[in-house]
C-alpha cells in the first residue's frame, strides 16, 4: 500500500489543528471564582499596647538590635560571630585604606614648602 505525501500532510496539518484547538479549549476553562479566607489573628500578632518596641519606624530605628531581639544568648552568639568574620574584617581594612587614600588625595590641596 501506497501513501502519498500531500495526503499525511494533509492528516498532520489536521491532528495538528485538532490538538491546538483542544489545548485551546481546555485552557480557556476557568476554575471557581477565589473565595479569601477569613483570617482571624489573636492580638498577640499585632502586638500589645504596653510593649517595649516602639511601633512607629522613627523610634524602631534609634532601638538597639539587643534589645529589640530580647534574648541575650542570641546576642552573645552575634557578637562572636561579627568579632570573628574574617570577611567583615576585611571590609573595615579595605574602607580605611580607601578613607586614607582620600586623606591623601585631598593632601595635594595643602600649602607646601619648597
């Protein structure tokens, strides 16, 4: 048995169609409109009144990160950490020598003698 060409080109141009109009068709169906759930939150979440952390961002922002975490074995373990991290040491060397490279760059501008 024979087949000729334009008739399977013919067949997959039409199977081709077929399968775009049935992904077509069953990606245009939309689900169930979304519902929100209610959310009930204890006011703990929020926070009470009489906290010790002010709420507003200007005051967040003067509260020292010990006493905004409260736990000071916590804060124990950041303070290792920061004394020995080789990286940050790193930076501070790298900041100073580049403030004295300005130091020096602006030294051109002083009188001289000679």
């Amino acid at each position: 048995m024979k087949i000729y060409k334009p008739m399977l080109v013919k067949n997959i141009k039409r199977l081709g169609v077929v399968a775009f109009l049935l992904v077509a068709v069953t990606g245009c169906k939309v689900g169930d409109p979304y519902k929100r759930p209610d959310l009930d939150f204890s006011e703990e979440y929020y926070g009470k009144t009489g906290d010790t952390v002010p709420v507003d961002s200007v005051h967040l922002a003067k509260v020292k990160w010990v006493e905004f975490f409260g736990d000071y074995d916590l804060a124990a373990l950041i303070d290792t950490a920061l004394a020995n991290n080789l990286d940050m040491q790193k930076t501070v060397q790298v900041l100073e020598m580049s403030r004295q490279d300005l130091l020096q760059s602006r030294a051109n501008f002083y009188p001289s003698l000679g």
